[in-house]
C-alpha cells in the first residue's frame, strides 16, 4: 500500500470522524446534555443557526471523508 | 409470513389515538379506506414480482418499464422510506416497551436497530425460522384482544362521527396510511424466496387481505370499549384499552403482540431499505461498496450497516407523527411509479411471462394512483417540505452519476479546502479576541482552540487529496 494511500484513509477516517461527531454535537445541543449550552455560552435564539452550521459541516466531511477512505 | 410479519408493525399500536383526534370513531372508515388504497397497488406489486423475480422490487419495476431517472427516483423513495419505516417502527417499539419498563425512548430505538442489523445480516432464512412462530402468536393476541372486545360491554359508541367531519377522516386516511405497509417488502426480497412466481401474487394479496379484515376490526373494538376521548394522547391506545378490558394479563400479551409487530417491521423494512441499496449501487447510483456481500451469509452487509445508520438517526428524534407522515410520503409516492410501471410495460412487453395478472385492468392500477396521490395533499405540510428537499436531493444525486466521479471528488476537495481555511480564520478570531467567546471557561477555550486548529489541518489536507485525485473505478 503505498504512503498516499495510507495518508488517504489516515485523514478521510479523521475527517468523517469529525463530521460524525459534528452531527452528534448538534444533537447533543438540540437536547442540550449535560448543559453544554451553559458551557458554550449557547442562547437558545443561536441554537438552529448553530445546529444547521454543524449539520451541514457534518455531512460535508463524512462523504469528503468516505471519498478518501475509498479511493482505489 | 414475511408480508403479514412486516405488515402487522408497531404502527397499528401507536398511532390510532392521533387518528382518532382526526377523525373520531370514524377512524375506522379512514382504515377502510386505506386497505382499498393500499389493495388497489399490491395487485399491481403482484403482477410486477411475479413477473420480474429480481432483487430490488420497486426499483427493479420502474427500471424494467421506464429506466433512467424514473426508477433512480422509485428507487431512491423506496430505500428513503424504508428507513423511515424501519425507524418508526422501532420507536414505537419502544413507545410500547415502555408500558412494562421505562425506558428512555431514542435510545432504545436506536438499539433496536442496531440488533436488527446484526440480524439482517445473518440473512432472510434465518429471520423466517423465527418469525413464522412470532407473527403467528402476534396474530392470536390480536384475534383473542378483537374477539374479547366483541363479546364484553363497553363504553364506547358505534355512532361513526368525526370532529373533523370529513375532512378530518381524509387527514387520518393520510396520516394512517402507513399501518398498511410492508406487506411491499415480500416484493423486495422475491431473489431469496423459492418458487416467486407462485409465492410472491399469494403472499401479496393474501397480507393484504388480513390486514384489511383485521384492522378495521381492531378499531372498532378498541372504539366499542371506549370513546375516542378517552385513548387521545395515548402512546398506545391498544394496550391501554387491553388494559381497561382485559385487565394487567391484557395490557402484558398486548404488550407482547406489540413488541413482536415492531420488531417484525424493524426487521422487514431493515432488510427492504439493503435490498434497494443494493440493487442502486448494482446499476451505479449508489457507491460499489454497498454491492460487498458477507463472506460467510452472503448478505449485503455494508448496505444494512449504512442504511441502518441512517435509520439510527432518524429514530434518535423519538417523533412518531413525523416520521410517520414522512413514510406516507415516501411509499405514496413510490406505489404511484409502481402502477405506472405496470401500465408501461403492459403496454411495451404485452408477451412478458405474468403468473399472476392485475384484475379489472387498467382501472385497478389507475384507481390506485389517483387515490394514492390524492392522499399527498394531506400530508403534514413540514413533511411535504422535506419531501421536496427529498426530491431535490435525488436530482443531484443523479446527476452525481452522470456527471462522474473524479469530478464530484474534486468538488469536494475544494469544498474541503474552502471549509479548511474558514476554520483557520475562526481560530484566528477566537484566539486574538476579536470573537470573544463569552463566559467561557479558561479550560473550555483552550479545548475549542485546539479542536478548531486540528480540525482546519485535517480539512486541509483532505481537501488538497481529494482534488489532486486521479481518475479511479466508483
């Protein structure tokens, strides 16, 4: 396997595993667990537009993430 | 007992008391209704399995007769709405767990899930060991819960009235819709099960029947014993009113008949949503790994995985209203391809082999469609929103296709690149305070520092190999 091929699925596993958690954190500030919105300084007004942010962010690296992890 | 196991689901548990704030006691003409709806396109699945004994169903249909964007489109709402079956089904799984022990619900359906993917993987031969005794014990509870309620008083009425008036039964057809589905996944699986041209028109039409007598009967009964006033707001108003009727020994086998329908659903639409991955990824639409099957039970594993990940999502919500009407839509949509699917080839392969033939043709596939739609414009309109977003996703995922690989690759590295630098520049205001991040903890900031700055290097990198990719096989 060579070295770009290594480096791919490092990164595409890093960057769809920081979408993921992304996703997870929007959730987790929709339901806000553990008052993480206290801890973040979160308004209720700023959690959509932060949830959207994270949501599309998200989505965005899994599949940037899954093109690496797949390359031939 | 595929089709009766997977059309039996947790749907008939947990949705009758919203139906009957709809339409009141005629929520059972609503229930009617939907078996005709639901009857009218399951002779057209019939005519279609038998004569087309391929994996994928829906999908492989609307490929046969059209091709091209039309079945991409079938195809795609069919393996959407499985999911959103399978992640209704499992939240009313937990829903109607939850009367014996409390549980918190997202999580348990996510569980579910999960459990139900394992199993999926182990392949259809396996589940149908077990589901022939689960269906027929989920059958008996519910035939001695209708048979109980026919011979005790109650104090419920018979008088058919809708708060809603009409209009309020046409919202529960629409909404209640859903409770009828399933028996379509025996058409999905037709490549595993032996003798297709027999076995897949009886066991279609068959279902079908079942569900249309016992239904109707179980909201009558339901609405003999009590009022509709008295189950509103209800998580499930069958075993509530086994409850009043039959006592804590009603509310457990309810309970149980529950916990089975659910599980059958879960399981049916799990295994459906792979099949249709499957057979997408097989014509190119979908990526090549969802085609990987398991080395040992030869199932599609990656596209269980996948599809059930997105199920496990959807179920963490915990709405049943939801995603209940966002499985209406979804299957609505793909019955109204799968009639027009039979019209065009009845037309173009007049000769094609047919086991079985749709009666009173073309009335029965034409009925089918315009009841079906018509049902669209009762839809929640939040889900009809999605529905088009839905819709609009399928576009561009077909153009994906079109378009080419290395192409979609690189935009996703510039996208990357682009998300990198923002992320650098984020990290920069934060840390200069020129974005003050305020009452946040000392501790708190340096963690986001440090987050967003290994965030910006992997988005940067990875967005630099994805646009320098050279052309490879999708």
């Amino acid at each position: 396997m060579s070295i770009r091929r290594k480096v791919s699925i490092a990164i595409g596993l890093a960057q769809s595993v920081i979408g993921a958690l992304a996703t997870v954190f929007a959730y987790l500030l929709y339901h806000d667990f553990l008052g993480i919105r206290a801890l973040l300084s979160v308004t209720s007004k700023d959690v959509v537009l932060y949830m959207l942010t994270l949501i599309v962010f998200g989505l965005l690296s899994i599949i940037s993430g899954l093109f690496l992890v797949s390359e031939q | 007992m595929l089709g009766i196991g997977g059309a039996i689901q947790a749907g008939v548990f947990v949705m009758l008391s919203y139906a009957s704030d709809l339409a009141g006691t005629a929520i059972i003409v609503a229930l009617l209704v939907c078996g005709i709806i639901n009857f009218l396109t399951m002779c057209s699945y019939a005519e279609l399995g038998s004569a087309i004994p391929k994996a994928g169903g829906e999908y492989t249909f609307a490929k046969a007769a059209y091709g091209g964007f039309v079945s991409f489109l079938t195809g795609w709402f069919e393996w959407i709405s499985n999911m959103f079956f399978a992640a209704l089904s499992s939240v009313g799984f937990a829903y109607i767990i939850s009367y014996i022990i409390p549980v918190n619900v997202p999580l348990t359906a996510i569980l579910t899930i999960i459990v139900f993917a394992f199993i999926n993987i182990r392949g259809v031969e396996e589940v149908g060991k077990s589901q022939v005794l689960m269906v027929g014990t989920l059958l008996a509870i519910l035939i001695a819960f209708i048979l109980n309620g026919l011979i005790i008083p109650g104090a419920g009425t018979l008088q058919l009235s809708s708060p809603g008036g009409p209009l309020g039964v046409i919202q529960a057809t629409a909404y209640i819709f859903v409770v009828y589905l399933g028996v379509e996944a025996i058409a999905v699986a037709q490549a595993e099960i032996k003798n297709p041209g027999k076995t897949i028109p009886r066991a279609i039409l068959l279902s079908a029947i079942v569900l249309f007598v016992i239904y109707p009967l179980t909201a009558y009964v339901m609405l003999r014993i009590v009022p509709p006033e008295a189950i509103s707001g209800q998580y499930s108003s069958l075993i509530y009113v086994a409850q009043l009727s039959m006592g804590d020994f009603g509310k457990v086998a309810l309970v149980i008949a529950g916990v089975i329908a659910a599980m059958s659903s879960v399981n049916t639409s799990i295994m459906a949503q792979s099949r249709v991955a499957y057979a997408l990824s097989r014509d190119g639409y979908f990526p090549k790994v969802l085609l990987n099957l398991h080395k040992k039970f030869s199932t599609p594993y990656v596209a269980v995985v996948v599809g059930s990940i997105f199920t496990a999502v959807l179920a963490a919500t915990g709405v049943i209203n939801f995603v209940g009407y966002a499985t209406d839509f979804g299957f609505i949509i793909g019955f109204a391809l799968v009639n027009l699917s039979l019209m065009k080839l009845r037309r173009d392969k007049p000769l094609l082999d047919r086991p079985f033939k749709t009666p009173f043709y073309p009335f029965t596939p034409i009925a089918g469609i315009v009841t079906s739609l018509f049902l669209l414009i009762f839809i929640d309109v939040g889900v009809l929103s999605l529905g088009i977003v839905l819709s609009i996703l399928a576009v561009v995922a077909y153009y994906i296709r079109m378009v080419g690989y290395v192409r979609i690759r690189v935009a996703f590295g510039g996208i990357s690149i682009g998300l990198g630098i923002f992320t650098v520049m984020l990290t920069y205001l934060i840390a200069s305070g020129a974005m003050p991040l305020n009452d946040v903890s000392p501790t708190t900031f340096t963690a986001i520092f440090f987050i967003l700055l290994f965030t910006s290097i992997i988005l940067m990198i990875a967005g630099l190999l994805n646009a320098t990719a050279k052309s490879s096989e999708f």
